[in-house]
C-alpha cells in the first residue's frame, strides 16, 4: 500500500484544508510511491501563521539548545540511510550510492549548522561619538520560504532549511512535487524526532497543478521576509520576479551549462574517468552536471573513443539494484524532452558516438549519449540538459576553449583537467562561473563553501559565512554608555 503523508503545520501532521492528496509516482515502475495532502493558499497561511508564531521564541532559543538539535539530527539521517536510499529509488529513481551521498551529504550540512549557531554574529565598530558603543549585528530576518527540488533531494532540502533555522529564521517549506517525501517531508520529520520545537518548520505539499498559485501565495505573505528556492532557471526566473515585486530578497539557485576544459596535457583517462562521472551521475541530473567537454584537438579523438566505451560499460535499468550506475530520469516529460534535444542535434547533422536517446523500456530511462559535432543553431549547444545526455566539443587552444566555455547564459560551475597548474589556474580565472575546480570535473559541495552561481544560474549564497549573511539582516545598534548624548534644539 502506497504511503499517505499530510502537511505538517505548528508540529502536527495534517490533512489539506480541501482534504484532497496527489500521487508522488515512482518513475521505474510507475506505481503510486505515496499520496500527500495537496495544499492549498489556505494551508499556506496556516503555516505562515504557524512559523510567524514561532519565530520570536525560537529566535531567542539558546545557542547551546539550538546546536544539539542539529547535531541530534545529523545522527538521525546518518542512522536512516538505509531508508532515504528506498524512498530515492521509489520516488525519483535515483541509484544507491547517489542516495546514499544525499544522506552523508545532508548530515554534514546539519553539522555545519550545529557550527553556525554559534557563530560570531556581530563586530564593534568606530563611532565619533562621545560615550557610545557602536556595533553591528546580524539578525534573523523573519519567516523565510524555502522551495526545494527533487533532484537531490536530502541535499537540497536540507540545505533550504538547516542554515536558515540555525541563524533563528522560521521556515515554511514547499517540497518538488515530483519528490515530497526525500525533499521535505522526511527531513521535517528528523529534524522534529531530533527536537525542533513546533511552528518552526512547516511543509505544505501540494498537486502539480496548483504550484504556481501556492508558491504565489507563500511569496506574497507579507509575514514571509525571504525566499530561496533551488530548481530550474525558468521557474526561479518568476519566482525572482515575484519576490521583487514584494520587496523581499531571494537567494536562487538555477541551472547550468557546465563545461569540463581538457588542455593539450592532460592525463587522458584520468580525464575520461572525471567526465563520465560528472555527465552522467544521477543520470546527469544534478544542476552541476557536465553538459559540455571541451577537448583540445591532439586529444579529441581519443578522448572521444575511450569515453564512448566506458560510457557503454555503464550498467542502466532499476534503481534499487545497487549494481545499477544510471537509472532512469525523473518522469516521462523529462524524457521526452531529453530525446526531443538528441533528436534535433541528430537531425541537424550532430553524431552519436555512444547512446541514441531513446527509450528503453520505462519511458523513463535511457541510455548515455555521446555527441560530437554540435553546432550553435542545435537546442542542445545552449538549453541545459539535464538528463543523461553530454557533448564534445574540439578546440585549438585554452583562448577558445575559456570563449567557447562562456558561451552560454548559465555560469555555476566548471572544471579543468591539466598538468600545469598554473595553465589551469589561468584558464579558470577567466572562466564566467559561481565554480570551477582544476583538476576535477564540475560536482562538488562542501556545506562550509559558497554555492551558487553567476549570469542565468541565479544570485545569492548557500553555505559558510556567505549563507549566514544570506539569511540574516544587518542591523547597527548604538548605546550610550558614558554621559549623555548632547541635541542641539
């Protein structure tokens, strides 16, 4: 029997305000995984209201007391590993070992929480005032919105959570609809066994179809003070837009066209090892993925080769089968918009050298694609992929491969594979990325490390101290502790 979960309001678990669910469907078999409450503009305000309630108590919450309830749920998702890896492989087809990262990934992240509490929040500045201290401080900023995706789930729903809480924000979460479970439901869950008090985080799941108006309603809230949201650069287009248009700052973090440079002296197969993984993990679906290899000519050939064949040794089919390397992408749509990008390069003259875009078996899994020979007037040479789908590109030089690296509207992250360090390091300074990484391919997050991009791949910071004053305002606050201040009418 399918799962049924409600919402979770002020700490209780309960149904939507119009009593109707939505089936969270698993894209392997295509069985109903579970039914969730699907809320509605009223269930958003009862979880303002909720989260609005909460805030000043839990913004007053001890440091010490705040700390062990982050700590106490790093221990519970570690502890739960087991399970987070069956609801990833049930709700969005994701392989072990991705699941498995997703809750080691998800505890650090709460650990560098735990840490953030008690974090300096604050500095002494000068004043030319007689008797005054004058200081700055960061504070938390109210309730905060957080709107989560399905892709990474654990990861990134709990890092649209856990800082935000740490620095005495309450939130109201608004998982993916393709993922409520792992990208809300589940983590509201730990974080409550570990202690969270109630109102502080709040999760309203909702029907595909009533989105737009949900998230509409969270942002206009004039109790809400913040949005961040993680997904595609479409929707975070209108939801930067709206957040704007209510004055409230956002942190968004999008898409990317992520490119892997491979200079004239790389090691070849330590480079074909650092592409197949950073195409093709989760079936490239993670907003890091490489979407783009750019080959200098003397390796092209070979480099293409050798990845066509370890791309053919990858193991595809049924995600519970820890055997199983790429599994299938997230629903059909994605996979026919996935297919509708190959098909348009092929027509227009790209060739595969491995995959053909097709699908096998569910209409959600294919195989890896290979493609060369990618021009500009192909959808693939800009829209972002997104699924198990990368491209080769030859260059002549490091200047063309850094000017065909920028060609795109996104800029989240690269890499660089070379033996010379200080070629690398000249190639990744003029690179248009929030990231880069030399030598290594372009996935990598570390909880204490600024994340997020540049150009289209949005604006703000998680993580580290970027992430704290992301999440908190600056206030100056002044006392006259010696004398009295002189007014001269």
């Amino acid at each position: 029997m399918p799962t049924t979960r409600g919402l979770i309001i002020d700490g209780t678990e309960v149904p939507a305000s119009s009593a109707r669910t939505t089936p969270d469907i698993n894209p392997w078999t295509g069985d109903v995984h579970a039914q969730v409450a699907a809320g509605t503009v009223q269930d958003v305000r009862r979880a303002v209201d909720a989260a609005d309630a909460a805030f000043e108590r839990w913004a007053a919450t001890k440091p010490a007391t705040r700390r062990q309830i982050f700590l106490k749920a790093a221990e519970l998702m570690v502890s739960r590993t087991d399970d987070i890896v069956r609801t990833m492989a049930e709700e969005v087809g994701a392989t072990a070992p991705w699941a498995a990262f997703n809750a080691r990934l998800g505890a650090d992240i709460l650990l560098e929480a735990a840490a953030a509490v008690s974090q300096p929040a604050g500095q002494v500045l000068a004043t030319n005032a007689d008797g005054v201290i004058s200081t700055q401080v960061r504070v938390p900023k109210g309730v905060v919105a957080a709107i989560s995706p399905w892709n990474a789930p654990v990861i990134l729903g709990v890092r649209a959570v856990a800082l935000p809480l740490a620095v005495g924000n309450t939130v109201v979460m608004k998982p993916s609809e393709d993922a409520p479970l792992a990208c809300g439901l589940l983590i509201a869950d730990i974080l409550h066994e570990a202690g969270l008090p109630a109102g502080v985080l709040n999760v309203v799941t909702n029907d595909r179809a009533d989105a737009a108006e949900v998230v509409s309603a969270l942002i206009a809230d004039a109790r809400v003070r913040m949005v961040n949201f993680t997904g595609s650069t479409e929707v975070g287009r209108a939801v930067g837009v709206q957040a704007a248009q209510h004055l409230k700052p956002a942190v968004l973090e999008l898409g990317g066209k992520n490119a892997l440079v491979v200079l004239e002296d790389a090691d070849l197969d330590y480079a074909v090892d650092a592409a197949v993984f950073g195409s093709f993990m989760n079936s490239g679906q993670i907003c890091m993925c490489l979407d783009r290899l750019i080959v200098h000519r003397s390796l092209a050939e070979a480099f293409t080769a050798k990845l066509a064949a370890r791309v053919a040794e990858l193991n595809c089919g049924d995600p519970a089968d820890p055997a199983v390397a790429v599994g299938p992408v997230v629903n059909s749509r994605a996979a026919q918009r996935i297919t509708a990008l190959v098909e348009d390069a092929v027509a227009k003259g790209a060739t595969l050298a491995a995959g053909t875009g097709r699908t096998e078996g569910p209409d959600t899994l294919i195989r890896p694609v290979v493609l060369t020979g990618v021009t500009q007037d192909m959808k693939i040479y800009y829209d972002e992929t997104f699924g198990p789908v990368t491209v080769v590109h030859v260059v002549d030089s490091p200047d063309e491969a850094v000017a065909l690296a920028n060609d795109t509207p996104y800029g989240l992250t690269a890499g660089v594979i070379t033996e010379d360090l200080a070629a690398g390091l000249d190639v990744a300074a003029r690179l248009r990325t929030g990231i880069v990484h030399i030598n290594d391919q372009s996935i990598a997050d570390e909880p204490q490390a600024p994340f997020g991009g540049v150009k289209d791949s949005g604006y703000g910071r998680f993580g580290g101290q970027a992430g704290v004053e992301a999440f908190t305002d600056t206030r100056w606050v002044t006392a006259q502790v010696r004398g009295r201040a002189h007014f001269p009418i």
